[in-house]
C-alpha cells in the first residue's frame, strides 16, 4: 500500500497555488479552509519589507501575489491557498500606506502593493500610541482585519489637514472621510 508524500511548503508552491487560484480581483481567502501547513520562514517587517528565509523578496510581482492570498486568523497571519495555508511573521502591519489623496470629501489611501482604500466606516483610521514613548502609529483597514501602517510622510500630511470636532462627549483633533470623523488625540493634549 502506498502512503501519500508529506509536501514541506515553500514560497514557490505557495506562489503556484495562488497563481492557479487567481481569476481576476483579489481570491476569496475567507471560504478556503485547507490543512494547516504550520510557519514558514517568511516575514513582513514594519516598513513593508517582504523577506523569504531572511533574505528580502526582490520581485515587486511576487510580493503583490502574496499580499492577495494573505489573511489574519485570530492573532495569526496566514498565506492561504486552497490547497495550504502557513502562518507568517509580521512585525507590527502587513501592509504599509505610502500615499493618500483625498476625492471630494474622502481620502483615499494606496498601500505599498498596490491596494486602495477609501478611509470611512468600512475602511477606519486608528492611532494607537507606544505607552512608553507616547509616539502614535496610525493604521488604516485595507481589507478583512488587514492594516497598513500610514508612513510617516503621510501622517504628517494627515495630520496637517486635521481639524478640531467633537469626539465621545470630548473635543478631539482629527480628520474627516466619507462623513466620518477619525479622531487622533485630545485637543486638549496638542501642545
């Protein structure tokens, strides 16, 4: 009788699968439920740096490739084929947001892999601060508990286009998008 081979994941049969499984827009990660593979050794570093085996991923097409089959399963993050799935490290977001503009009366982010988002109720701006440092690292929602981290240069462009509002019974400095007001610290904490 014949046992079947047990198949060591690697970032090629990944980028096979995910190739196979694309038809256009990004693969529906959430129905697929394969066996779980367990870690591979591939992480995203906080300024969006793809590495494989410790060394940077140098193909900008592979990496976009990778950021569509990438999911959060609980505190996990996941590529997901439909025939594997492999936990990954990601240092603090999976993505980075490197640009926005703003149309009318929203903003509109650009990841570092090519995804947009349009900041409101579906795509939440947050600033959380480092209790020690008290320095904010703000994110925006690109896709299913998928965040980007918003570069620094586009912070501060955020933040210049700030204003003051009532946030929670309190008067908060913010911004505006699509109607919503996203506070990104007391007013009364601006010095």
């Amino acid at each position: 009788m014949a046992t079947q081979k047990s198949v060591t994941p690697s970032a090629q049969s990944i980028a096979q699968s995910a190739r196979a499984a694309q038809k256009g827009g990004l693969p529906p990660v959430h129905l697929w439920n394969p066996p779980d593979c367990g870690p591979i050794d591939m992480r995203i570093a906080r300024d969006g740096t793809w590495f494989y085996m410790g060394t940077p991923i140098g193909r900008p097409e592979l990496v976009r490739l990778f950021s569509t089959i990438l999911r959060k399963d609980g505190d996990e993050y996941v590529l997901v084929t439909p025939v594997e799935k492999v936990t990954i490290t990601v240092d603090d977001a999976p993505f980075v947001a490197v640009d926005f503009n703003r149309k009318g009366d929203a903003l509109v982010f650009e990841t570092n892999v090519g995804d947009t988002a349009v900041a409101g109720p579906d795509h939440p701006i947050r600033v959380a601060y480092d209790p020690q440092t008290g320095e904010p690292s703000p994110y925006i929602l690109i896709r299913a508990a998928l965040e980007a981290l918003i570069d620094r240069k586009s912070f501060y462009r955020l933040v210049e286009t700030g204003e003051e509002a009532t946030h929670a019974g309190e008067q908060w400095f913010g911004v505006w998008s699509s109607g919503v007001f996203f506070p990104i610290m007391r007013a009364k904490d601006l010095a």
